[in-house]
C-alpha cells in the first residue's frame, strides 16, 4: 500500500500543485490577453504582480481580512496599469521599454514600502475542501481549491464571451486589429488601450495578492520570480484565447510544481533544473509557436510584439 | 524599436555643397541628444525628491549624501568606478543589439554564466601559469556569455522568438544552472553558508590599478566601449547592423545578411556581459557563487537606455549609475531608509527617459532656424 502510494503522491502533488501555481498565472495572463487585444503589450505585469502582492498583504494585514487585500491589490494594479497606458499613449514612447522600466520601477516601490512586512502575517484566503470524498491525505490536500481559482475560470469564460459577442469586446478588438478602422468609427484608440491595460493590470494585481496571501502566502522579496513575464509568453501560445490560456495556466503551474513534488519524495539530484522548469517549458512553447514566415492566428494585428 | 535616430546626418546628406548649414544642423543634432537625457535625468531627481520628501525624510540631506557616497571623495569616486566597471559592459550587452532595433534584457543571466564558467575553467587549470588561465577564463566567460545571448538573437532570427521574452528566460535559466552547479559538482565542501565554487586562486586574480582599490575591469570596460563604437560607427559591418536597424527590408533588398548579423551582434552583446562577469569572479570574489546576482545586469539595461544606446555614452552613464549604487548604503545607513531606496529612483530615472524620446524635434530653441516653425 506504501508503495502504490509513493508512485501516486509525484502526479497528485504535480496535479495540486498545478491547480495552487496555475492561479495567478491564470490572473496575469488574462490581464495580459485582455490589454493585447487592445493593441499593446505590457511587459511590466511582472512589475504590477509585486506590487498586487505587497499592497494586498499590507492592507490585509492593517485591515485584518484577506479580501480588502485582494480589492487593494486589484486597485494598485490598476493604477500602475493606467501609469502604462499613459505613458505609451505620448508618441515615440516605446511600450515594450515602459515595461521594462515599469518592472523595475514596481519591483522598487514593493521592496521600498515591504520591508516592515517580512515579518508580520497576515490573515490567508480562504480555500473550499474539494477532496471531502477521498480518504487518501494527498488527495486532500491536492484539492484544497482557493476561492480565486474558479474566480479566475469564470473571468476566463466572462472574457472569452466577451471578445466574441458582446459589445465592449468587439471594440476592444477593433483597436487592436486596425487602429484606423477604430478611428475612423470614431472611437479613441489611446483612451481604449489605456481602460483595456487599466483592467490588465486588476487581473495582475490580483494574482500578486493570491501570491502574498495564499500560495505561498507570505511576503518576501523573492515572491515573484518571472510569472508576470512568462504570461507573456504564454498568451502567445493560448494565441490570445481567454480559454485556452486557462489551459496553458494550468500546464505552467504543473511545470512549477513539478520541482517541490520530486523534492517531496526525496528526489534532490537536479533540483535547482527542475525549478527552471516554467522558463524552460515558456522558451520550448516560445520557439515551437512562433514563425517568422507568418502572422500568428488571432494576433491583435497592432501588436507590436508580432510585426 | 526604432531608436536614435539619426536625423541630423540624413539631413546633411540631401545639402551637398552647404557644409556651413550642415554644421549648424550637427550642432544643433547634439544639442538636442545632450540637452534632452539630462533635463529627463533632473526632471526624475526632482520626482524622486518629491517621494522622499512625502515620507518625511529630507530630499536635500539625500542628495547632499548621495554625493558626499558617489563623488564626494577619492574613497567614494573609487567605490563608484568598481561598481561602474561591469555596468559598462553589460550596457554593451543591451546597446549592441539595440543598434539592429532589438531590446535585450537578458544581461543578468550571461553575467552568472559568464562568472561560472570562468571559475569552471580555471579550478581545474591550478598551477598552471597565471598569464594563461586569466586568457582561458576570459574566452570561458565571453563564450559562455556570447552562447547565450546569441542564442536568443538566433531564436529571434531564425524562428521569429521575441528577444526580449527569450533574453530573460534564458536568464532565469542561466541562475538555475549556476545554482545547480555551484549546490553541485562545482561546490567548495568549505562554503557552508554560501554556496560557492573553489577559489580560483589569488595568482590568478586580476590585479588593482596602481595606487587604487579599482580593478583593471575598468580599464577593460572603457575599451570595450571605445572598440563598439568603433566597431558600430566606423566598420562597414557596423554600417550594415544599423541599416538593418533602421529598416529590415532595405537591408535585405540590399543583400545584407541579416540573420547572421542579428545573431552576431547579440553574441558580441553577450560576450561583453560575460566578460563582466569573468571579471567580477576574477577580480573581486575570487570564486562564482549567488553575489554574482547582484543586479548588474538589470541597471545596464537602464544605463544603455539612458545612453541611448550610444557606446561612447555609455562610459558616463556608467559611472553615473555606479556612483549612485555606491551610495546607495549611505544613504539607507544615514536616513534608514530601506535597501530598495535606489531601485525606485533608477526605476523613475527608466520612465522619465523613455518618456523624453517624445520630446525630439518638439522643444523649440533646440531646433534649427530653418526647421522652426
């Protein structure tokens, strides 16, 4: 019985953690999905992810309660959004440098404002005992699903609909396939992709707060290590499907379990490798989607990052 | 990403015989590069007062501070140059393949592998003469580093993979496998707290510039950036970079060869971010291990930018940014501030520069009569 066990507890740690990692890779590469369809890239999520996930853990921790974090978090994460869309609407203003610059300008002000917060803890999110039916203690634990996580799904539908049949989605659509066309209806393209990077940014707050308040659920400088960046990436490869970036969040968070499940049953040879497995995975699917001969299927056709 | 471009010299060239008007339209060109980056440069300081000032700490105790830390002194002017020395470098790793237009941020990790391979090499090579191991280590760092960085330009020119993700990836990837390697065969049974690899032996350091703490690296950085100037403004191949940079079509309608010279140019990108890291292990640590991670990478990016990927710019940049990561610790000893203090100032420095591209050809007194309007 051990041992059938031990062959079970690799894939039902990789299955837990899939679900427990994917989450905010869901959240930032919505929020991704949703400003790339405007027209624009942000780079700087990585950026908006640590502040979400310091402001949300600060305002928990004041307010004692995990969800005035997480409305916080969103909030902080609108606002860096709204300094990106401001920024790239002045011309000759490049999106893909205010990224960068927003990473590192975000990266400062969260360790500036959250060094007093290393220590402290603040009050978790809650999570829903999915694994009530099983006797099996691994299972258990692999199904204690976070709130966020069907928050997430839904959004991922909501948007998913959104871009195919309801009016804001269309427009949004509109100003990043053909900024004249937008024009020429008499819409503000800037003033779209500004609101558009604005609700981005939300998402990625977000999942900053499920980051400090969840899983791992405290704050610590190495909090974020690139999920922010590979949304990026990974909104290529869900070719900026709201849904299958849902899918391609949940592959990413089992590539990033994959590293402590082994660890969980002793295997040590290689450990830091498998800890570099999401960039690995991020960089395979970078090169298998990509062409250089032509334009990637559903590309918003204003997008920068695939001319 | 369109970047300098150069508008003075494509005016001259449609003027012949009006060699009075081209040197005012220069004049005029440099003015506005010059005058532009440091009115950006002041308008941060100014922000970045404003910020200290919000929290109560006095903004004029923190310049007067980040002076006395970064120039102040022959100590402090000796503290910044050492922190300069690989920021010159790894500037280069982001302003080479900018000249093609393309944004490399990948530096950090060709820096780590750059360092680890030096050290990789030279453990083994004990005993053998110093002269020859300090040769073997520089070509174990620039290959290392140049693989890397190289590899993401390859990815970009043969399989259209966006640099920029791809550099930093690789990044992540590169302190992975140093961490594997230095945790692993490569580790030093004496290191218990820090993980590092052997030392590569103090015959085998880099020596100080007579009469200082500074580190040849410097003098290596400098003519790292005199030689890409050279390299970029003076060579056909750099010709040929700049065209391809300015507009990718007519470089191949040209029959250039852009894929090689994309790949080329972020191999010698990445060469030079591995140099400095060949030379952090050789010249201050004496071993690779995680204080090779130290940001280098990621400020060369703002520096290049600031820079605006201009080699010969990048020596002053450089030694800017130095002297205010040198006074960094001053700074938060004197006002306790946090550590990240300086991260927020060069992250307002970032926006403000690139917010400034939209000021070329608006502000009046920088333009030429003729173009006044």
């Amino acid at each position: 019985m051990g041992a059938v066990i031990d062959i079970w507890s690799v894939p039902i740690a990789v299955l837990g953690g899939a679900i427990r990692v994917s989450t905010p890779f869901l959240f930032v590469s919505l929020g991704e999905c949703l400003t790339e369809k405007s027209g624009r890239i942000n780079l700087g999520l990585e950026g908006t992810l640590v502040v979400g996930a310091i402001t949300g853990y600060a305002i928990a921790y004041e307010f004692n309660s995990a969800w005035i974090g997480v409305l916080a978090a969103g909030f902080a994460g609108c606002l860096f959004g709204a300094l990106h869309g401001y920024l790239c609407s002045f011309q000759r203003v490049n999106d893909i440098a205010i990224g960068i610059a927003l990473m590192l300008l975000g990266t400062g002000l969260a360790f500036f404002f959250g060094k007093p917060y290393i220590q402290p803890t603040a009050p978790r999110l809650p999570a829903i005992p999915l694994g009530f039916w099983s006797d099996i203690p691994h299972l258990k634990a692999a199904l204690q699903i976070n709130v966020l996580f069907p928050i997430g799904i839904a959004a991922a539908v909501l948007l998913w609909w959104a871009f195919r049949a309801a009016r804001v989605g269309l427009i949004v659509r509109m100003a990043g396939d053909s900024a004249d066309a937008a024009r020429a209806m008499g819409y503000d393209v800037d003033r779209i992709r500004l609101l558009a990077t604005v609700a981005g940014g939300f998402l990625a707050g977000i999942a900053g707060a499920y980051l400090s308040l969840y899983y791992p659920g405290s704050w610590n400088e190495g909090l974020s290590s690139g999920q922010g960046l590979m949304a990026v990436a990974l909104v290529i490869f869900a070719r900026w499907n709201p849904l299958a970036c849902f899918a391609a969040a949940l592959l990413f968070g089992g590539a990033g379990a994959l590293g402590p499940a082994l660890q969980s049953v002793g295997v040590s040879t290689g450990y830091y490798l498998f800890y570099a497995a999401p960039y690995v995975l991020t960089l395979c699917i970078m090169v298998l989607t990509s062409s250089r001969s032509h334009v990637l299927a559903g590309a918003p056709s204003e997008l920068s990052i695939t001319k | 990403m369109a970047t300098v471009a150069e508008r003075p010299a494509l005016l001259s060239a449609v003027t012949p015989a009006a060699s009075r008007t081209e040197g005012v339209l220069r004049a005029y060109g440099a003015a506005e590069v010059l005058v532009i980056p440091l009115l950006a440069i002041l308008v941060a300081a100014l922000l970045f007062a404003a910020f200290i000032g919000a929290l109560g700490k006095s903004p004029v105790q923190l310049y007067q501070l980040v002076y006395t830390g970064a120039f102040g002194t022959w100590f402090s002017w000796q503290n910044t140059l050492l922190r300069a020395a690989p920021l010159l470098l790894t500037a280069l790793c982001v302003a080479l393949p900018a000249q093609l237009g393309m944004v490399v941020i990948g530096g950090e990790g060709a820096l780590v592998l750059g360092g680890l391979s030096a050290a990789a090499v030279a453990i083994p090579m004990q005993g053998f003469p110093p002269a020859l191991v300090i040769a073997v280590m520089v070509l174990a760092g620039m290959a290392a580093g140049a693989a890397w960085i190289g590899g993401a330009g390859a990815l970009r020119a043969y399989r259209g993979v966006n640099e920029t993700i791809s550099s930093l990836l690789l990044s992540y990837i590169a302190i992975a496998v140093m961490n594997h390697f230095v945790e692993g065969v490569l580790r030093d049974p004496a290191s218990l707290n820090k993980p590092s690899t052997a030392h590569i032996g103090v015959v085998n350091m880099i020596g100080v510039l007579p009469g200082t703490r500074v580190h040849w690296g410097l003098l290596i950085g400098i003519a790292a950036c005199l030689i890409a100037w050279f390299l970029v403004k003076r060579t056909t191949f750099g010709f040929a970079g700049r065209i391809t940079g300015g507009n990718i079509r007519a470089a191949r309608l040209q029959g250039l060869p852009v894929e090689r010279l994309i790949v080329i140019f972020c191999a010698l990108g990445g060469a030079m971010a591995g140099f400095a890291g060949m030379i952090e292990v050789a010249a201050v640590h004496g071993r690779a291990n995680a204080s090779l991670i130290a940001g280098y990478g990621y400020t060369g990016i703002l520096v290049a930018f600031l820079a605006r990927q201009h080699p010969l710019a990048v020596i002053p940049v450089s030694v800017l940014l130095g002297g205010i990561a040198a006074a960094g610790g001053l700074v938060q000893r004197r006002m306790g501030l946090p550590d990240a203090t300086m991260l927020v100032f060069q992250g307002i420095l970032f926006v403000l520069i690139l917010l400034s591209e939209t000021a070329y050809g608006r502000i009046s007194f920088l333009q030429p009569p003729a173009e006044r309007t």
